[in-house]
C-alpha cells in the first residue's frame, strides 16, 4: 500500500481540572452518586442562564500559551444542537466562530526521541461536556447521569499535518504530559478527562487530501497506535480496489482491534 499517503489530524477534549463546571457552580467530580452533582442550570430549567467560571478561562488561557497560539482577544461562544438525551438543553455550548485561542504550534519528539517535529495548532477551544447514558446497567432500560453534563472541555485541534500512527501517539504523549504538568487537565484517561478524535485520509503523493473518516473517544495512546494501522490499512485497501472511502464517523471496536461505522458525516 505504499502508493498511498496518510494524512491524520487530531481533535482532543480535555476536560478542564476546575472545581466546578463551566457555566454552574455545580461541582466537577466523577464517581459521584448518579445526578448528585446537577444544578438546576445543568438540567435546564427554565429561566436558568449559564455564568462563566474564570477558572475554566484561565486554565484555556494558560494552555493556549503554552501551545503558542494568538487569542482573540473578544472571544464568543455558539451553540451546537443535538437531540440526546444526556444533553437536556437540546445544545452544547461551544465556540465555533471565534474560539479563545488560535494558530498555535506545539513541539514534540519524535517516536525515536532523536529529533523534534513541530505540528500547527488550528484552534482551543472551551466547551461543555455532556452527560452520560448508562445503557448497560439494567435491561432495556437506559439510565441517564447528568454529573458530568457541563464539565468545560478544552477541544484542541492539530492541522492535518501527521503522516503516521506512531508521530500521531508521539504529539499526544508529550500534550498530555504538557497539560497534566501544567495542571489545567489531570489527564486520567481511563475517566475520560482525555479523548482523541482522529481523522485519517489517504491520497497520492502530489494529489489532493483524500476523503477522510473520524473515528471518535480514543481512550489511550495504545488504542490511537492501532486506530491509525488500522483505519490506514482499511482505506487503502478500499482504494487500491477502486471504491470510495466514505466521509464518515467511526469508533473503536477495542475487542477487536477494529473500526465500524457510527454515522456518515
Ligand atoms: P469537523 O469539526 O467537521 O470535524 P474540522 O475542519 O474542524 O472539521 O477538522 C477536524 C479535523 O480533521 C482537524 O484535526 C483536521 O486536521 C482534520 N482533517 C481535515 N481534513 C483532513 C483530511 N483530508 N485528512 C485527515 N484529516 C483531516
Ligand atoms: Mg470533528
């Protein structure tokens, strides 16, 4: 398969080490009793409005720093609708049109630790995590835990500038250890505080970017390593045959080592 190109960027949600969440005094903690940690903001009630917590501003302040991105010095946040039932308002708030911070780059070393790569930073932004549905717990029955609904995210994106699993876990090892030393993400993976999206395309050395999939919630730097083969492998297979990669939103089959399509995109 070596005709083809990989092209892989990153999106990474970090959730923000604050002792409350972004817009409610309720507090940020997991494992709390189910829906102990549930203001009425965070529920959405009526007439509940969002207040912004300086703290989750200067914890995407301090990273964006240290990711050597420009801010916007008036910064706004937007609305993303969704129907889930673990997102009561309807909408996340997120920043689409002019997030906190921008244009940034962060250096790395590579996989052999002999040289250093720097990749461009697109954009941080601040934004709400959602809830979490628990369809496991009890048969045909789905439970819904609102504690981690509006905890801030930091979501960082890299430009489409890695070309190999192992450079794709070599920037997220040295960003995770770069938040986790700053403090503004404690970075426990297995908690979810720190989960990669990942966009991966093919095309012809010369040509343009191929179609890419976005495989979603990778949970560990082992589980990114065998998403990237995978999804490379998958893509080219696809190619080399003539058919198309769909534009598409896949998650990890951990069992198996595998992708499946989630949604087209
Ligand atoms: P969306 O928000 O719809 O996912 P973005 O433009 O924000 O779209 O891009 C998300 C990510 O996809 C970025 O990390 C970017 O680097 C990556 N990306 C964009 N185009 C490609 C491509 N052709 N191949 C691989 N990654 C890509
Ligand atoms: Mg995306």
């Amino acid at each position: 398969h070596s005709e083809w190109k990989p092209v892989i960027g990153l999106e990474v949600h970090a959730q923000i080490n604050s002792k409350t969440k972004i817009f409610s005094s309720a507090l940020n903690k997991f494992m709390a009793p189910p829906n102990s940690l549930v203001s009425q903001f965070d529920a959405s009630m009526p007439g509940t409005l969002p207040v912004l917590n300086k703290e989750c501003v200067r914890a995407a302040v301090m990273t964006a720093f240290a990711l050597n991105c420009n801010f916007n010095l008036r910064s706004t946040f937007d609305r993303k609708h969704y129907f889930y039932a673990d997102m009561p308002h309807g909408y996340q708030i997120t920043q689409h049109w002019t997030p906190i911070a921008f244009d940034g780059h962060f250096t790395f070393p590579s996989s052999n630790g002999m040289e250093s790569k720097s990749l461009k930073i697109e954009r941080l932004q601040l934004e709400q995590d959602s809830g979490k549905s628990l369809h496991d717990e009890i048969d045909n029955v789905s439970l819904i835990d609102l504690n981690r609904a509006g905890v801030g995210l930091m979501e960082i994106v890299t430009a489409p500038e890695l070309h190999s699993a192992t450079d794709a876990c070599a920037f997220i090892h040295e960003l995770h250890l770069m938040l986790c030393t700053l403090g503004t993400c404690e970075g426990k993976m297995s908690e979810g505080q720190f989960r990669v999206d990942v966009n991966v395309s093919l095309h012809k050395p010369g040509e343009v970017f191929g179609t890419r999939a976005e495989v979603k919630n990778i949970a560990g730097i082992k589980h990114l390593q065998q998403v990237v083969d995978y999804e490379i492998e998958r893509q080219a297979d696809l190619l080399t045959r003539g058919l198309p990669v769909d534009q598409e939103t896949r998650a990890f089959d951990v069992a198996n080592g595998t992708t499946y399509s989630m949604r087209d995109k």
